[in-house]
C-alpha cells in the first residue's frame, strides 16, 4: 500500500512538473514572438496576399501574417461605449456596431493574432490605465498617450512610414526632453478619432431676437460677446428668459481658457533646455485680457452654469441657451437629430485666432481618443502595426463612422456630410481640416496640461472664482503664476 | 546506585512529558494560527507591504509607479510639499470639513433622545429606519441630490431661507467658495447622522433604568436627569462616535470630487481640496508620485497622532 501511495505521488509530482514546464514553453513562446516586425511579416506573406475589394490604398500595405501571439489592448474609449457587440443608446435610440468589425478585419492580415480587449469606463481611467500598464501585461493602451511616462515615442515608426502622418488631422503629441528639445512636440500615439470644440446656436433663439446669425469662419472673439450680449434677456416672441452663452462645463472651464488663449495667441512658454529651466509667463497683459474676457462671457451665462445644471433643457424645444459650447459633437448632433430638432440648430466653430503664427484659424481645439504603445510591451512592432491599421485601415475608417465618430484619418473626416446637414458637418470639418498636427487640448503653445503640476486645476479655480467674484483678475494671475514658479521650482 | 538510577528514569519520564506537552501545546497553537495565517498573509502583503513602499518612494524621485529612473532623494519631496501653498490648504480644508463633520454628533444624539423617548414601539421602530435610511443611499446619489437642494438659483434650502427671511437667498451652497464648507458639511452630516443617531440610541438604551428611577425619588427633574445621567453615561459612545467620525472626516474624498466635477481641484476655489485630494492629483492627474507618496505619509502621521491624542485623553492606555 505504502509502495502504491509513493508512487502515485511521483506521479502526481511529475504531472505538475510537466504542466508548469509546458505552461513556461508556451509563455516563452509567446514572448517570442512579438520580434517579428512588419517588414518580416510582409516578405513572409507576400504572395498570400488578399485581393478584397473594400481595401483602400494604406490597408493593401497590410498583410497577412501567419505568426501566432496575443495583443493585449487596455483602457477607456469607443471600444468600452460599443462593446463588442454593439450598442444602442437609450437617449437618442442610435445603434452602434461593436467592435466586433475591427477584430474581424484584423483577422483578415492577422489570422493568427488574437486581440485581447480589455475596455474600462473614463471614470478613473488614468489610474486604472497606469495600474494595468505596471503589471506588464499591455500592448496598447486605450488613450494611453495623455500619461506619456508609461508610452513609448513613435517618431522611428513615423519615419519608416511618414505616410501614416500624412493620413491624420491630429496626433498625440507631447514634450519629451530626452528625445527632442522642448519647444519640439514628440509624437506619442495615433488619434483615432477627435472631438472638435464646437459652438451650437439655437438659429430660432437668433431669430427670436432680430439677430443675424454669424459667419463661424471670420467671426471674432467681440462677435460673440455682442452676441450673447444681444441674445441675453427676454424672448420677445416666447417671453421666456434666454441666456447668451454657456461655455463649456464650469467644472471643467480650464478648456475655455484653452480656446480664448489661443484666440487672443497667449503663447506663455519660454521653453528651457529641461522643465527646470522652463518659464512660465502667465503673468501678462493677453493673460489679463484672456481672463477678463471669460468673465465677462460667464455674465450672460445662466445662473445654474456655476453648479452645471444650465444644460438641463438643451436640446429641446424649450432651450434657452442662444449659444453653447461642446465638446462632444457628434453626440450633440445625435441628440439634436433624435429630437427632431435639426433645423432649430447649427454648429459654428470658435473664432478666429487674432495674431500669431496660426492667425485666421478657429481657435477651436479637438480632444481625441488616441491609441499608444506600451513602453514595457514586449510587441511593439505588432502593437505600431495595430494602431497603425487602426487609422489607415477603409474598414475600420467606415466602423468609426458608423459609430458617429469623427474619424482622424482626413480622408475619413470629409465624408462627415454624407451622415449630417451642412449646417453641422461643413463647420466640424473646417476644425478638422485646419487645426494644426500638434494643437489638442492637452498641450499647445498656450496651454499644459500635462508639465506644469496643477496649472490645469489652479486655472479652473480662478476662472470659476472670478465668475463668482470672489476674486479679481490680478489675484488670478499671481495664484497660478506662484504655483507654477513653485512646481518648476521643484524640478531644478 | 539504584537510587540514582530511579532518579534518572524519573527524569526521562519528565523530559518524555514535558516534550509531549510542548508537542501538544504546538499543535493547538498551531490549529488556532492556521484559522488566522490567511488573514495575517493578506494583511501584510495587501496593507503593510504597500504601505512601506509607499515609504521607500516618499523618499524617492518618482514620476509614475514602475516607470522610468527612481532616483534617491531624501526628504526632498517633503520639503517640497510642505512649502506647497495648496497643500497647506488642503490640511487646513481637511480638518475644517472633519471638525464640522463633527456635528453629526449631537444631531445623532437629539435624534437618539426623541426617539427614544417615544419609548419601545413601532414607531420607534419606524423613526429608527427612516433616519438610518440615508446611510445606505450611495454617495454619488446623495452628492447629485444635494446638488438640486443647495443650488443657488431655487434650490430647496435657499427657497426655504427665501421663505422664512422674506428675502431672496441665492446662495451657491457647493459653487460659491464662501460658503462651500458649509454645503459641504450639510452634505455630509445628512448622511451620517443616521449611523450617529443608532450608536447613540443603542448607547441610550443600555443605561440601566434604575438610575432614573432613583434620581426622580429624589425629586430630579427631566433636564436634571440628562444632564447628570444621560451625558455621563454617554460619554464613552461620544468618544468613539468622536474618533470615528474625524477619522472619516480627514479621509473624505468621493463626494468633494464628485462635487467638484470628477476633478481633484477641490471645486469651488479649491476650498473642498482634502490631502487625499491632493495626493490624488499627484498620482494620477499630474503623476508625481514621489510628491504623492510623501503627502500619503503626512496623512498618515496626522491621523495617527490624532488618534494617539484622542486614546491618550479617553483614557484608553489606563491600565484597569
């Protein structure tokens, strides 16, 4: 008996030596085989190349790889808001297909690698993202190139294949000193998709009052106090009291000084060799002009601006916001459609940009939902083929379409008008079309969110607070001026 | 000889029992360890071992966790933060809130006092749950109803001032930052003075009867009875609702940055900007987590002196 049970146990013993032997050859295994590079991937598939109709110019670059791995694909975006299978909002009763479309579509060039989609909500997406990069167990981050630590730079990746930033309107760009001198944008992942800022105007509200609606492409920053001065008061047709403007949500109206500082081309960077030796000039007369001028814009906002509870019948019938700015707006244009409001609205881009180097633009930014690569990702080369398809790729170009986004990809963006009015798309695609490559509403030449610690919530704070007249235009700028010297300070 | 030889077997039969006995005593130790490893294990690798990291990068130049050169630096980040206006703020706004906070306390025990006196019913009953009721309601739900009741244009609480000063209040409770530590705490204390209420109803309830008995023989009345039987009765159940509810109070966080719009700006004027707000903006936001790991260190000095300081009053160290 005792001979049997010692023997069972070395059989036992051995069966789980050879599993965990098994377990590490496969892991091996996968480790592997991430080396194998585009290039590799293009002389081994060459000749099995499909002839599929639907694919365009940059997707005939892919090819079919028959190498087996895993891609790991974590974070927060378009992915988690269709889900694999689709969506359907309750709202607007608007369909979405999942992403189910962009993994079949992979699995035409890449038969043998699976994606693995791990998708989370926005909220706390920054440490859940951070948190997942650290276990070393992601490729692609889902937005990832807002924590530029955890990414890795693609610039060798764009020389190889500059028509990959030829394709884009925006790029996730950041500063990296390391790599390039401050005053010079790295690029860090591919925007997939953008969110221009967007002014919506009630045309019957403008109606309403006598008021000639504006021409977005050359109205200036005094226009739109005019404007929403003009359209400030009481409805003389509905007798209800309407409001000018809302700006963009109070909690988050650093983004407005975003646009008017463009505007008014607040450049206030004096970039050192490092972040050390960076200067900060928020201490100046455009910076004095810029937070006036909010102020100013908040006093024909509603009085339930200051809590966000101003938007509560926008996009209905009963609106009463002559004028309001989004950052979301084909999801406004959806809400407005499934209203059945179409005619009621229009878009228009911000203003125009006073002076500067960008002079004569809209002073619109666009947030975008972006895709990077890991910098402990042991595929780089297959995570750069993934998002690289991503932004290339007609069929994934017409999925995020049909997800009502805008896609990156400037060929994509300027089919806009073949799903909404004139009136909506003609003005987005203007956005699209003009911003520069690096300006998004992360980091430009007036703006940081992501270098000079609290810069971005000490900004919220004075301009709320000057709303609210707890505090004047000079106590503002030296709040934010002291507390960007300290941080810098910090970094010597 | 033959003596000595008992003696040595006596010896051996000894040590023979002694070793079964230290076996014996082993294995139940060993029985009523195995019921807690679990707990000791997971203990210290989910609280104690990220505690001390947190140590070792308070002392460290680290921009995000695992990522990039971690540079020794001494106690350069405390420097740092210590010297940081806004950090200073957000002590001072944590122990205001917290120190506010605090009003649930005596809210809780009125509570308590009404309720019970309605003596043992259903109604009891019922009160008992309706003003527990609020502190099962999630916060997200709790902050988005205030945000409705303390608005600044009609909202109920300044309706109702509207009503009784014959004037109209436009008070922004949570977006004006005069008055935001108040709204704060409204906010708040709605939430825990149910918890409040039942300690100090349980508390109330466990006073022997005979003291009141006794004390109206000899002719107390009502107020006299509370003030010299409830209060010092009570005083043990204040303490603990004390040190509990300011160790809350100097851990709050979700509401405000609910509040505050998802930020960590601490919304309005940065007057709901708590340390653990501010240790939340170095670590994700502004990823500084050499600068947040310090500022975690403070917290933690702080709440554990007070805590130290409020056992060391009660009395908690007096040997008995």
């Amino acid at each position: 008996m005792k001979i049997k049970s010692k023997f069972r146990a070395i059989f036992l013993t051995m069966v789980i030596i050879a599993s965990s032997l098994a377990g590490c050859a496969s892991a091996n295994k996968e480790a592997k085989e991430p080396s194998a590079t585009p290039t590799q991937t293009a002389e081994k598939s060459e000749a099995s190349n499909t002839t599929d109709e639907s694919t365009n110019e940059e997707a005939a670059s892919q090819v079919i790889s028959e190498e087996a791995a895993t891609l790991r694909l974590y974070g927060p975006g378009l992915f988690t808001t269709v889900g694999e299978n689709g969506s359907t909002d309750i709202v607007t009763g608007v369909s979405k297909p999942g992403y189910k479309v962009v993994i079949d579509r992979w699995k035409e060039f890449y038969p043998n690698v699976e994606l693995q989609i791990e998708t989370i909500p926005w909220d706390n997406w920054r440490a859940a993202t951070q948190t997942a990069a650290l276990s070393g167990d992601v490729d692609v981050l889902l937005h990832g190139s807002s924590i530029v630590p955890v990414c890795e730079p693609i610039v060798s990746y764009l020389e190889k294949e500059p028509e990959v930033r030829e394709a884009v309107g925006m790029m996730a760009m950041r500063k990296n000193v390391e790599l390039a001198p401050l005053s010079e944008y790295i690029p860090y992942g591919l925007t997939i998709t953008v969110n221009p800022v967007m002014v919506v105007i009630d045309k019957e509200i403008f109606e309403h009052y006598g008021v000639e609606l504006p021409n977005y492409e050359s109205w200036t920053m005094q226009d739109i106090v005019d404007l929403a001065k003009k359209t400030t008061g009481t409805d003389p047709v509905t007798g209800k009291q309407t409001y000018g403007m809302s700006m963009i949500a109070a909690n988050s109206t650093n983004k407005n000084y975003i646009w008017s500082s463009r505007a008014f081309n607040n450049a206030i960077f004096e970039w050192g060799e490092t972040l050390g030796t960076t200067k900060v000039n928020f201490n100046n007369d455009l910076t004095r002009k810029t937070l006036n001028y909010l102020t100013e814009l908040v006093s024909f906002a509603s009085p339930d601006y200051a809590e966000g509870l101003d938007m509560a019948v926008a996009y209905t019938a009963d609106n009463n916001l002559a004028m309001f700015i989004i950052e979301d707006a084909y999801s406004a244009y959806n809400t407005i459609k499934a209203a059945g409001l179409e005619n009621k609205y229009m878009f228009a881009a911000l203003p125009k940009i006073e002076a500067g180097e960008f002079a004569g633009i809209t002073s619109s930014h666009m947030g975008d939902w972006n895709m990077a690569i890991c910098n402990n990702s042991k595929q780089k080369d297959l995570a750069w083929a993934f998002i690289k398809f991503m932004v290339t790729d007609e069929v994934v170009q017409q999925w995020l379409l049909d997800t009502y986004s805008i896609p990156a990809n400037k060929a994509a963006s300027s089919r806009l008008s073949e799903f909404m009015p004139d009136d909506y798309a003609n003005s987005i695609s203007y956005v699209v079309r003009t911003s520069p490559l690096e300006f998004s509403a992360s980091a430009n030449n007036c703006y940081d969110s992501g270098n000079f610690g609290t810069f971005a919530n000490d900004l919220t704070t004075v301009i709320n607070e000057m709303a609210q007249g707890n505090m004047d235009v000079e106590a503002a700028i030296q709040f934010v001026q002291k507390n960007v010297d300290d941080y810098l300070g910090t970094l010597k | 000889m033959k003596g000595m030889g008992n003696h040595a077997l006596i010896n051996k039969g000894v040590n023979m029992k002694n070793k079964q006995l230290f076996a014996l005593k082993l294995k139940r130790q060993l029985v009523w360890y195995s019921f807690i490893i679990v707990s000791i294990l997971t203990l210290g690798i989910l609280t104690y071992l990220p505690m001390l990291t947190t140590i070792k990068y308070s002392f460290h130049d680290t921009q995000v966790l695992g990522f990039g050169e971690e540079k020794f630096i001494g106690l350069l980040n405390y420097q740092k933060i210590v010297n940081n206006s806004s950090f200073l703020k957000s002590i001072a706004n944590t122990f205001i809130l917290a120190i506010l906070g605090l009003a649930s306390i005596p809210i809780g025990f009125v509570l308590a006092s009404l309720i019970n006196n309605i003596g043992k019913s259903k109604w009891q009953s019922l009160f008992r749950v309706g003003f527990y009721f609020p502190n099962i309601i999630t916060g997200v739900s709790v902050v988005l109803i205030f945000q409705i009741v303390l608005k600044a244009n009609g909202g109920l609480l300044n309706n109702a001032l509207s009503l009784l000063t014959g004037q109209k209040v436009t008070i922004g409770w949570l977006s004006d930052s005069r008055f935001s530590h108040l709204g704060a705490t409204i906010l708040s204390v709605w939430g825990s003075m149910g918890y409040s209420m039942l300690i100090n109803l349980a508390s109330l309830q466990s006073i022997p009867s005979e003291i009141y008995e006794a004390a109206e023989v000899d002719g107390a009345s009502g107020f006299k009875q509370w003030l010299y039987i409830t209060i010092p009765q009570m005083t043990s159940c204040f303490v603990f609702l004390f040190i509990t509810s300011f160790i809350n109070g100097l851990a709050r966080f979700s509401d405000l940055f609910i509040i505050g719009g998802n930020t960590s700006a601490g919304r309005p004027g940065g007057t709901l900007q708590t340390i653990l707000m501010y240790i939340y903006q170095f670590s994700f936001e502004t990823p500084q987590y050499g600068i947040a790991s310090a500022g975690a260190m403070i917290l933690f000095i702080l709440t554990f002196t007070i805590t130290m300081i409020n056992l060391k009053l009660t009395g908690f160290f007096k040997k008995k």
